[in-house]
C-alpha cells in the first residue's frame, strides 16, 4: 500500500470517530464497591418477592441544606423563544450564606416528621439521637398501626451510622434498610427537588422555614408513592448495571 492511501485510510478513520464526553460520576467504584450495591439491592429485591408490601412499614429520611437563594438549574431558567429572539442573559450568581438545614422523615403515605436544625448545631451522632427519639415518639403518635414493627431507611452519613446510633436503633428494636453506597437516598432524588425554592430570594431563615413548610403541605399520597415506586426501580437498575453506576445516581 503506498503512503497515500495510508493516509487516505487513515482521514477516513479519523472522520468516522465522534467526540465523546465522559461521564462525570461521584466516585470511581472498585470492585467490592460495586458487589455491596449490588447484593444490598438483590436482596431488597428478593424481600420485595418475599412481602410485596414491606416497603409500606419504612420511613426514610435525610437531612438538606436549604438557601436564602440558590442558583435554578439550567432547566428551571429556561424560557420559550422564537429563532429570532435574542438568546436569554443573566447575571451571575452564587448561592446565599444565610441557610438553615432540614431534616425530613417521610413514608409511601406522607411526611411523618421534620425539623430545622438550631442555628450553629451540627447534625452529630449525639444530635442524631435525640432527632430519632423525636421520630420514634412522633410515630407513635401518627402512624399506630406500624408503631411496633417500622423499618428505618437512612444513608451511610457518618452521622447516622455511628456506634452510638446503631446501638440506639438496637436499644429501641428499630431495624434498619441497608442503604446501597454512593446512592442517592428517597430525598435526594424525589422529595427535596419537589422543593421550588430556587431562584428565590427570602430574606429571612424564618420565610426559608415557612416556604419549606409550605411546599412539604402540597405534596399529596401520590407523590409520595410515586417516590417509593421510582425507588424500587432504582434498585432494578443497579441490578441490571451490576452495581455500577447508572443514570441518575449522581443525584
């Protein structure tokens, strides 16, 4: 072959590659990382065959910050333009730094609890504690009829899986749902991006806390077994990817 058709071959080659980006992920995964997702949502699965209807006895929870303002998404600031429209400008911002973190515990029917956390406290395992003795009591109150035998779902947070906590939980007979790691959790990916709050700007901690209270009000029943659907799904996936991850994880 001479060198021109070796180069000829070679543009031709070049021409058909496409540019491709990477997928940015929370973690790169080793090997055990990827068989405990795996077996964690294998056996979530299995129970599910087991007792179709375990999930309605677990409540899950997190904790999330929430923002005097916080930047929209790229969705969330788009508009509808004709071609000839000028494109859309705004100005740069960041996020606020006055906030308040929440703490929400919900099931497939509603919110069972929440709280804001006091200015300056860190959510700490000793602080955990006392938030999940505030959860046992309130469901005792309005959940009676899984009072005695409901199932804890919280993620791998430092805080929430402290020697202290687990020997609580023990102390209290609560068990707990393994949580699969580097997941997104219930809230992360259903319940805190219902929250329209951002691209707002409110002022005041107490006008954050009441436009969270609000919006924690609209959600129906729907909602939230929408989110315990879209839950089990997630676990189908990671089954199907073999514990890597898939889209929407990074949530």
């Amino acid at each position: 072959m001479t060198l021109t058709a070796c180069s000829n071959l070679f543009q031709l080659d070049w021409l058909r590659q496409s540019c491709a980006n990477a997928k940015l992920v929370p973690k790169n995964l080793p090997v055990e990382q990827k068989a405990n997702r795996l077996e964690i949502c294998q056996d979530l699965q299995e129970r599910l065959k087991i007792e179709p209807n375990f999930l309605d006895k677990v409540i899950t929870g997190d904790e999330s910050w929430v923002f005097d303002y916080d930047l929209e998404t790229k969705r969330q600031s788009s508009e509808w333009h004709t071609k000839s429209s000028p494109r859309l400008k705004k100005a740069c911002m960041s996020r606020s730094k006055v906030k308040t973190m929440i703490i929400v515990f919900f099931d497939s029917r509603g919110i069972v609890h929440k709280e804001f956390v006091p200015p300056g406290q860190t959510v700490n395992h000793a602080f955990y504690n006392d938030v999940l003795e505030r959860l046992r009591k309130r469901i005792q109150r309005v959940r009676t009829d899984i009072a005695h035998d409901w199932v804890l779902h919280h993620d791998n947070a430092p805080a929430h899986t402290a020697l202290s906590v687990r020997e609580f939980l023990a102390k209290k007979n609560i068990p707990v749902l393994p949580h699969p790691p580097y997941s997104p959790d219930p809230c992360d990916f259903c319940l805190f991006p219902k929250l329209k709050l951002k691209g707002h700007h409110f002022g005041t901690i107490e006008n954050i806390q009441q436009t969270v209270t609000d919006d924690l009000n609209t959600l129906t029943e729907n909602d939230f077994r929408y989110c315990y659907d879209q839950w089990k799904k997630r676990w189908n996936r990671c089954v199907t990817s073999q514990g890597s991850y898939f889209e929407g994880d990074n949530l």
